[in-house]
C-alpha cells in the first residue's frame, strides 16, 4: 500500500472513530427530569461512524489487487465498525435515567430496567475524580462546585444497592441528576 493511500485510510479511521453520543436532557432539577441519548443526531453519528468505516473497507478490499495488506487493514476496518455499532447501539436505544414525582427510573444497559421509589432511597453515594491540586484558586472553586463523579451508589430500604454508570452523562448533567435525587428522596448531604 502507498503511503499517501496510508495517510488517507489512517486520517478516515480517526476521523470515523472520534464521533461521541452526547446526553440529551428534558426538563430541570426541580420537576420531572430525563437524560437519554436517543436522538437524530446521536443515531446519524452512531450509523455515519460504522458506515464510513465499512465504506474505507470496502474502498481498501477494491484497490488491493490480491494483496494481503489492503485486506487485513479492510478487515480491521469492517470490525471497528461493527464493534463501535455493538457497543453504543444499546446506549442510544435504551440508555434512560428519569426523576419522577413517582420515583427515580434507571434503564442503563445492560441492567434491567428498575424504579426505585423515592421512600425506599435511604443513601446515595457518588465517587470518582474531585482532585484539585495545583490549580488556581477560581479553577479550585470551580471543580469543588461541579466535581467529576463517575458513579453513584444508592442504598434502599433493606440495604440493597444498586450502582448508576456516570460516565456517559457531563459533570453538570450529574451534578443536576444528584442535586434532584437529593431533594426528592429527602437526603442530606454529609460529608
């Protein structure tokens, strides 16, 4: 394989692999709440990103002439796409965390989905990145403000836990999403 045919299929397979989901939020801390990813834009991104994965594939399969490079690297190709299909398709059609006045729905895959109502909730505890060494004061303050948590543990009556994935949310959705729980369950923040 050349090496400005290289660089082409090096920059697509970037270029294809870097499109990120983003959160879709309705309605506020106060009232009922929804975080989901199902969107048009998050399923052009999820489809457009295999597609042109499995378009350079097939782009690399017609220019190889019997020659086993162009080959291998289609082949890689065709999986990525598949791989990055299969692992953000279960996000975008069934990822869902909802604060109603009923109770706090969680439908992360791939865990069923659960209501936890808003009595059972006695402890919620979020963990994950809040470091703020070596920073300016104003930027200190900052992250105090919107830590970057990763995960939620809430307890329920009976001591049953169930542990939410954060990842997938911003640090300001999470930091709304904590704020609503507290206050609907009737949580006080200890520290």
């Amino acid at each position: 394989m050349s090496k400005p045919r290289f660089a082409w299929v090096l920059c697509l397979f970037l270029l294809s692999a870097s499109g990120c989901m983003i959160s879709e939020q309705e309605g506020q801390d106060r009232e009922d709440l929804t975080y989901h990813f199902d969107t048009e834009f998050n399923g052009i991104i999820l489809f457009a990103r295999s597609g042109a994965l499995a378009v350079v594939a097939v782009w690399l399969f017609a220019g190889s002439k019997k020659n086993a490079v162009p080959i291998l690297l289609g082949v890689v190709f065709l999986g990525a796409g598949a791989w990055l299909m299969i692992q953000d398709y279960p996000t975008l059609s069934g990822y869902r965390v909802q604060v109603l006045g009923e109770g706090l729905t969680l439908a992360i895959p791939p865990e069923e989905e659960m209501t936890l109502p808003w009595g059972a909730i006695e402890e919620m505890y979020v963990e994950g990145m809040g470091s703020a060494s070596e920073m300016p004061r104003d930027e200190f303050e900052r992250r105090l403000a919107l830590p970057d948590w990763h995960s939620m543990r809430i307890t329920v009556a009976g001591g049953t836990t169930h542990e939410v994935d954060l990842k997938l949310l911003s640090i300001e959705q999470r930091q709304i999403l904590w704020r609503a729980i507290a206050r609907r369950a009737n949580l006080v923040e200890i520290r």
